[in-house]
C-alpha cells in the first residue's frame, strides 16, 4: 500500500531534477550566443590578468582589439587605470565608454 505513495513521489522527484537540468542547460546556451546573464552582467573582467578570450567576449572587442590589449599589457607590464586602454591601437574613447562598465584592475 505504501509503494504507490512513493512512486508518486519518485516521480515528482525525478521530474523536478530534470526540469532544473533542462533549464541549467538552456542558460548555458544563451551564454554561448554571445548573451549576457545577470550574473555575468555584474561579474567585472581584469584587465591585467584577462585572456584574449575574455576578452573578446565583451560586446565592442573583437579578436583583434583583444590581443592588441594583450599584447600591450606584455610590452608595458599592468594597466594602472581603465584611461589607459586608449593607448592600445583601436580602441578609442567611444569603445572604452562601451567596455569600460565590464573591466576592473
């Protein structure tokens, strides 16, 4: 007589752990189309210690303004301040405006 409860209840179980699944593997998909989450929004890349690929993640940097930030960093050691992107060869006060919400030292 008890069985038929617990069934009952396995299934809800196994239904609410495949459902959480499901939506967990939707949010990695949109972050793998370029969008931003919410914790993503709020999480600041370091400019010092940041790959190419982190980099070229945010909106206004492709490849090649990337690795220009990187290269830079190589040759002349840790940005002091975020102002000093405009040194690096393609990036402008208008992209550092558009990235600058997203870095931190």
């Amino acid at each position: 007589m008890l069985t038929y409860p617990i069934n009952r209840l396995l299934v809800f179980l196994l239904l609410f752990i495949f459902s959480g699944g499901i939506s967990v593997y939707a949010a990695d998909n949109s972050i793998n189309k370029g969008e931003l989450s919410s914790a993503q929004a709020t999480t600041k890349i370091n400019i010092n210690t940041a790959s190419n690929e982190q980099l070229a993640s945010l909106k206004g940097l492709g490849n090649k303004k990337a690795q220009a930030i990187v290269d830079y960093r190589e040759l002349n050691g840790h940005f002091k301040s975020l102002d000093e992107l405009t040194n690096v060869k393609g990036i402008g006060t208008g992209t550092l405006a558009k990235i600058e919400p997203f870095l931190t030292l």
